[in-house]
C-alpha cells in the first residue's frame, strides 16, 4: 500500500520534466494504479526505456507495495497530439 | 534488483529459454489458463496477432524464475513479452504496439517462420 501523493512525488522527481501527471487508484486499496506520465525527458526514448525511467523513479515500491500499475508515458509534443489537456 | 547478484546458473536458464523460442511469454497462469488480466490480455493480442504457439512459462509455478526474470530484464512486473530473444514490453507495451500495428513487424519474423513450419 502506498499513498498517490508517494507515488506522484517519486516519478516528478525521478524521471524529471514532468508536464503533466495523473495516478488513479484504481480498486481504493492503494496498490493497484493506473497513471498517465508526461514528461520532455521520455524524448528520443524507446517505449522499454521511458517505462524504465518510471520503474527506476518508483524503486523499491515496485518491489511489494504497488501490487499493479499500468501506465501511459508521452511526450509533450504527443500528448498535445493526442489532444491531452494541461 | 541488482544485476550483480543475480545467480549465473539462473541467467543462463532464463537465457537458454529466451534462446529456445521464438515467442516466450512469461506469464501468471498459463495461455489456457492466464491467472491475471495483464497476463490475459498479453495472450489475447498475440492470439489476434496470429500468434498461437507461444512458450508460455507460469511463474507462479517458479519462483526462482518469478524473481530471476525481474532481475534478467531489469524490469519489476509479469507479464514479460521475449520475441526471438529480445525483450518486447509488458503489458502496457505490447497493448500499444497492437494498437498501433507496430506489433506486426515485431511478430512478423516469427510468423513467417511459423507458417513455413
């Protein structure tokens, strides 16, 4: 278990550039999340390496308190395509 | 999940694998019987993909290779997608390579081979 507010602050602060950020708890057990990850840092990033970035932020909270997360990584310029919101 | 640690005879397990198919989905259950909706759903789109014959490995039957895999591909969560030895994605991945149709160039080598068969 593990509070979105945690989670928030380690992905700002380890992959960085984060334009835009949305964690979900998706069952309201705080361990299974779903998130969307805008950041300039994913640019030039294979999809493996973005997500890495995300898993190497979250550390060790993947390793027990986050039973599940499924996210979304974009660059800004593909989120605007997309139609993402601010 | 240092990669130092990781025990040799493991990796070359996990490697020997990886080598012996062309397709190996590291999975919770098995493809008749996935034990997870991420796993399930990685199932589902090879099947549409046209992929049938996988070697799925359930590690919820191994738990060396549950931790061994994490550690192989440096990469924390199950399901794991391996397609002729390289690492493709989890589920988040192979979702948006099928919804974007990359996916069919990353099977593509595998298919051929597989109708040839």
């Amino acid at each position: 278990m593990v509070e979105p507010s945690v989670i928030e602050e380690r992905i700002r602060e380890g992959v960085g550039g984060v334009s835009h950020l949305e964690v979900k708890d998706l069952t309201g057990t705080k361990d299974h999340y779903e998130a969307v990850i805008v950041s300039e840092a994913f640019e030039g990033k294979s999809r493996v390496d973005q997500q890495r970035m995300v898993f190497s932020a979250l550390g060790e909270l993947m390793d027990g308190p986050i039973h599940a997360l499924t996210f979304k990584t974009y660059t800004p310029e593909r989120w605007a395509k997309i139609g993402g919101g601010a | 999940m240092a990669e130092a640690e990781m025990d040799p005879a493991l990796r070359e397990r996990i490697q020997g694998i990886v080598d012996a198919h062309p397709v190996v989905l590291f999975m919770k259950g098995s493809r008749l019987f996935p034990r997870c909706g991420f796993s399930a759903t990685v199932v589902e789109v090879l099947k549409r993909s046209g992929v049938t014959a996988f070697h799925d490995v359930d590690v919820l039957k191994d738990p060396a290779i549950r931790q061994g895999i994490k550690e192989f591909t440096s990469w924390p969560t199950i399901p794991q997608l391996y397609v002729q030895g390289k690492f493709v994605g989890g589920c988040d991945i192979v979702r948006d390579l099928y919804e974007s149709g990359e996916l069919e160039e990353v099977l593509a080598p595998v298919k051929a081979a597989d109708d040839a068969g």
